[in-house]
C-alpha cells in the first residue's frame, strides 16, 4: 500500500479513534471497557474471532473477557509476557496476530486475533490501526484507574470529615443525655459509625464482685458472647461509681469482609469511653446537687419553722433575771426553749430537744409547742402534762423519734417551783452559797414509749441569788476538731465560776467559751440554753 | 454475624421502592445492590432509609454503587424519611450530588 494513501485512510479514520477513545472512557467498569474494546476491535478488523483475555496479575492466569471460546494450551502459550507490548504476528496459523499489553494497574490484557471475514490477513493499514487501539485502550484504561483512584482519594477524604463531624457531634450529642440507656444506645452507634465496626457492646459490672449488671448491644439482636469470643476486637475500660464500664467493639468492616482494628480505632474508642464516662459524671453531679439543693431547702424550711417558735422576747419577771439563746447549728436541729406568762405571777420555763434533725424535727417541735400552750391552759400538773404530751409525740412521731423535755413552773411570788425532767440533761440549780442541784425527776423522753410509766415530779424553792441553768446537749457535746467533747463537767465549772454574772452576760461568755472549745470545728449541734435568776 | 438487617421491595412500573430497618453496613449494603440487581429494567430506586438510623461507610460505598448502576442506564436513586443524622452523612459525602432526596415515598415517586 502506498504511503500517501494509507495516511488518507488513517486520516479519515481519526475521527472513528477520537469516538472510539471517548466510549472506552465513559465505561463504568473495566469489564464495559473491554466490552467496548472488543467491539472496536472486531469493528476495525471484520473479524469475530479476535477474543480479550484478562490476568489481574502477573502469577494469575488468564481469563476471557466476553467469550465463550475455550483455549487450548497452547493458545495461552502465544500469550507470553516475556515481550509485552510486542504484537506479534502469525502466518497460516489460527490467530494472525496476538498481543499481551501490560497495564497501568500492573494487569495483562491479551488479545488473540484470528482470521477476517473476509479470509484476508493483517494489512499494513490493519496493523497501524491495531497499534493505535492499542494505544487508544491504554490511555482509556489510565484514564479510568485515575478517575478510581480520584474517586477513592474524594471518599476517603469525605470519609474522614465525616468521622471528624461526627466525633463533634457524638460529644455534643453524649453530653446532652441524663437516661442512661438512650445514652448507651447513642454512644454504640455512634461508634459503630466511627470505626465500621459490625457491632458493639458495653457491659457494666460490679468492681467488687465483678457480677454483670447490664449488657447493651448494637445490633439489639446480638448476643454479649458473640461480640466478646469474636476474632477482631478492641476495648477500652473504666471504673465509675463502684462500676466496671466495658465498651467492646467487634469485626470491623471492610467491602472483602471483616479485618482487625486499627489504632485509629482504638483511638475514636478511647474518645467515646470518655464522652461516656463524663456525661455519667455529669448526670451523677447533677443528681447530687439537686439532691444538696433538696436538702438545703428543706433545712432552710426546718430553720423557719424552728425560728417562728423560739421566742423572740421573753417576758419581764418581777424580782427575777432571765435570759435565754438559741444558736442554731448549719444543720437544722429540733431545740426549743420558752418561757410562757400564765398569769397570777407563774410561769412556765421550758428546755426541749428533738432527736434527730431536719424538717421532722422541726415540725415535731412544732407539735409539741402547739400542745404545750394548749395544755397550760388548763393549769395541769406537770406530771399530767408530760404525760398527756409524751402520748401525743408517740402517736405523732415515727419510732426513731423523740423529745427530751424539762418544763418547770414558777410561782414568781413565793419562788417555788415544780419542776419535771422527760430525758433531758439536769437542769442546774446553783444556790447563792454555791451549792449546785441537779434536777432530774421525771421519766423518759416523751414518745419513746407509751408503756403509762407515770412521770415524777419534784418542787423546789428558788430564793434570792439562786440561778436555774437548763441547756441542750449542744453546750456539753460541743466537740473540738480532734473530737473532744466541751463536756458537762466543763460546763458545770464555768456555770459555777460565773455565778456572779446576770443571765444574759452568762449566757454570752458561756457561748463564747463554747466556741473557743470548738475552734475550726463546724458546730454539729444546735447551742441552746435559758438562765433564770432570783434577785 | 447477624446483622439485623431487613428489606422489603415493590416495584412500580420502572421504579423501585425499597425499605430498609436495620444497620446498613456491608450486609445491608450488598442486599440494597443485590434487591436493586434482581430487578432488570428499573430506572428509578426509591430508597426508604426511615427505619434505618445508622449507616457506616462500607454501607455508604454500596450506596454509590447504586447510584452508579442507576447512572449508567440514565436512571436514579431518590432517598426518603433519612434521619437528620443520616442526612447530614449523606450530605458530608457528597451523596445527594448524584442522588435525590424526598420527605415521602409519595413526594419520590411523583
């Protein structure tokens, strides 16, 4: 063929290459692309015996591409890598020609090619043209491994954006949640999504008997074992609240199947375990402080109720000194003292301390104030009186509860007193020549016990000089920060060495001593006391 | 491993409409692609994501393929009831340049 007229053919056949490359790009998979080869091949040569076989690598053998043809040995024998890229053409045999073309992804693409239609062999035309494909194929197939490879780079790229907005917002997203389930259920699938593992687990146990409490799973319908005993999995472990908290994530996913987790994995892990453990944290410190704000309420509610019945002022006695304090401890208690007018120049002294603290104390005091003035008014003997009072706190107060009680009435005219102790400390009765009573008739605390044990009283004469001491056990037991008691013998002492002061100075020093005692200690107790004396 | 994954599909004329329940990982992805394979002809899969709340990558990358089956024949793929987590997934990954999204299956198919 002359030179002219075969570059007239190619020049004419330019266009059909151009198409012909353009299709092999837009193929969607490189089994479309050899489809379309095949198709430009045959076109090309009027041949339908040319056939595409494939070796994904070099050690692999060889398979056919959109053919049913069956090759013989000695077939495959032609397709040799020793000389890729060289055609190699045959005469009088069953192929004409055959080519193995390296590729860019270090593939082999054979290609055999046998007779025309026509019965006519390879031209000069027909091998140029053949050259050209090869070349067509080649840059079609780089192509496409490029616009794979891009693709790739874009969704691994995208891929990691995802996992960093995800780790944000898995933090967020934690943080928001106080029921603790939801909060597991978010947290496995958050890390599922994080690390492509196929499931997870976190399971809770005690860290003492290391007994399993709870063991959520993602999928639900997987069982704990199955996620534990499985081949590929990490871990990551914490301690909170006497609790073990083990999150395990097992298989991750790959198109091919499952393989090991990475460090990368083991790292998003480690962020989630945290995330949990601080929104557990969270939850607990938010229960604890609405448990403090409960708590603070109600002892602001008990210092009220405590307070409205402390006397604000005590009445004025004719010829006869009298003082009292209540010092409230932080931690609201149940003491009482009063000093009630009831006419005719009596009155009554009162000195009551609830067990326990708080609210119910509070109110228990509250109860008794209430039935003391109502009792009073009926000029009972005291005797009756704590009895009809201690019914009353033993119906009125669960087991735990009861109230010490001294109640004394005075006849201001004549000095005399009846006196009656429910369980209190004595009352001190300090006479002018130094000599110190203590007074302690009566019975138990009232509502310890409704057994109609009667209570004793007793009657005392107070006279000029003579000083009555009642306090709660806030003054004796009064502790230091190494834990010493103030103790009734210390304050016997400082009653007795500060006879000469009037109540109300008393009262002060005694205080003062008091809290010199306790130094940095926090008071434990209500400081409660009232002083009468004779003039 | 169990995956907890199930789908049910109805074909409309040339769309198909799949709902899915359950994690869509490499399980759940390759039964999207085989259910979507098992119908020939189809030009237009709805995909139904409502009872499904969590979708990993390897799920995501059987989703591309889908998309790029549909594209090859001029079709696509429209998702429906996604969970805003999920949305937002999709979003990051650039899924919703190639695919659709619709609040219904009603709204997909019009």
């Amino acid at each position: 063929m002359e030179n002219n007229s075969l570059v007239e053919k190619l020049t004419l056949q330019s266009e059909s290459f151009q198409e012909g490359f353009e299709t092999l790009c837009k193929s969607f998979s490189f089994d479309e692309m050899a489809k379309n080869f095949l198709h430009l091949l045959r076109g090309n040569f009027i041949s339908t015996k040319i056939h595409l076989l494939y070796k994904a690598t070099k050690d692999s053998n060889w398979n056919n591409i959109h053919s049913q043809e069956k090759f013989s040995d000695a077939d495959l024998a032609l397709l040799s890598l020793n000389n890729p890229v060289t055609i190699k053409y045959i005469s009088g045999e069953k192929y004409n020609a055959v080519v193995v073309l390296p590729l860019a992804d270090s593939s082999y693409l054979g290609i055999l090619i046998g007779g025309k239609l026509d019965g006519s062999v390879l031209n000069d035309f027909d091998k140029i043209t053949l050259q050209i494909l090869l070349q067509i194929f080649d840059s079609a197939h780089k192509s496409f491994i490029n616009q794979k490879n891009e693709k790739k780079l874009i969704f691994e790229l995208n891929e990691k954006v995802l996992q960093l907005n995800n780790l944000i917002d898995t933090g967020i997203e934690l943080s928001r949640y106080e029921n603790q389930n939801i909060l597991f259920d978010l947290a496995l699938g958050r890390i599922v999504i994080l690390t492509n593992a196929s499931s997870a687990l976190i399971k809770i146990s005690d860290v003492d008997t290391n007994s399993t409490e709870n063991q959520i799973t993602f999928p639900t319908n997987i069982s704990p074992e199955s996620i534990l005993n499985s081949e590929h999995k990490i871990e990551s472990c914490f301690d909170f609240n006497n609790k073990t908290y083990q999150l395990v994530l097992s298989e991750k996913e790959t198109r091919k199947g499952t393989t090991s987790f990475n460090d990368l994995d083991a790292m998003l892990l480690q962020a989630v375990s945290r995330q949990v453990r601080a929104s557990l944290e969270n939850e607990y410190l938010l229960g604890q402080s609405l448990e403090k704000e409960r708590i603070e309420k109600e002892l602001n509610l008990a210092a009220d109720i405590q307070q409205k019945i402390i006397p604000k002022e005590l009445p004025k006695i004719e010829g006869y000194q009298l003082a009292g304090i209540n010092f409230p401890s932080r931690e609201v208690g149940g003491d009482y003292y009063d000093c009630i007018d009831l006419g005719g120049g009596k009155f009554a002294l009162i000195m009551a301390d609830v067990a326990g603290k708080g609210i119910s104390a509070a109110l228990l005091v509250n109860t008794l104030n209430a039935a003391l003035y109502s009792y009073l008014e009926f000029n009972l003997p005291l005797t009756e009186l704590a009895d009809r009072l201690n019914k009353l706190i033993y119906k009125a107060s669960p087991p735990d509860k009861y109230i010490t009680f001294f109640a004394a009435v005075l006849d201001s005219n004549s000095g005399k007193l009846d006196v009656i102790n429910a369980g209190h400390n004595p009352a001190l009765l300090l006479r002018k020549d130094g000599t110190l009573e203590q007074i302690e008739a009566g019975g138990i605390g009232l509502g310890m016990l409704d057994l109609g044990i009667p209570y004793t009283g007793q009657t005392l004469i107070i006279n000029s000089g003579d000083k009555l001491f009642l306090y709660t056990d806030g003054i004796p037991e009064a502790m230091n920060s190494a834990e010493e008691e103030y103790s009734e013998e210390r304050m016997i002492d400082f009653f007795k060495a500060k006879s000469g002061q009037v109540p109300e100075a008393f009262i002060k020093s005694i205080v003062e001593d008091v809290k010199k005692h306790a130094g940095q200690a926090e008071q434990s107790d209500d400081i409660t006391s009232l002083i009468l004396r004779r003039i | 491993m169990s995956t907890e994954f199930n789908l049910i599909s109805e074909l409309h004329d040339k769309t198909l409409v799949i709902k899915t329940e359950g994690y869509i990982n490499n399980a759940g992805g390759e039964k999207i692609v085989q259910e979507l394979e098992k119908h020939t002809g189809v030009n237009k899969l709805v995909l139904n994501l409502e009872k499904s709340k969590v979708v990993n990558s390897i799920g995501i990358s059987h989703l591309i393929e889908v998309i790029e089956k549909l594209n090859q024949v001029n079709g696509k793929l429209v998702f429906t009831n996604l969970d805003p987590t999920i949305e937002k997934t999709f979003t990051i990954m650039g899924l919703f340049q190639f695919a659709g999204k619709a609040d219904s299956i009603e709204s997909a198919l019009k």
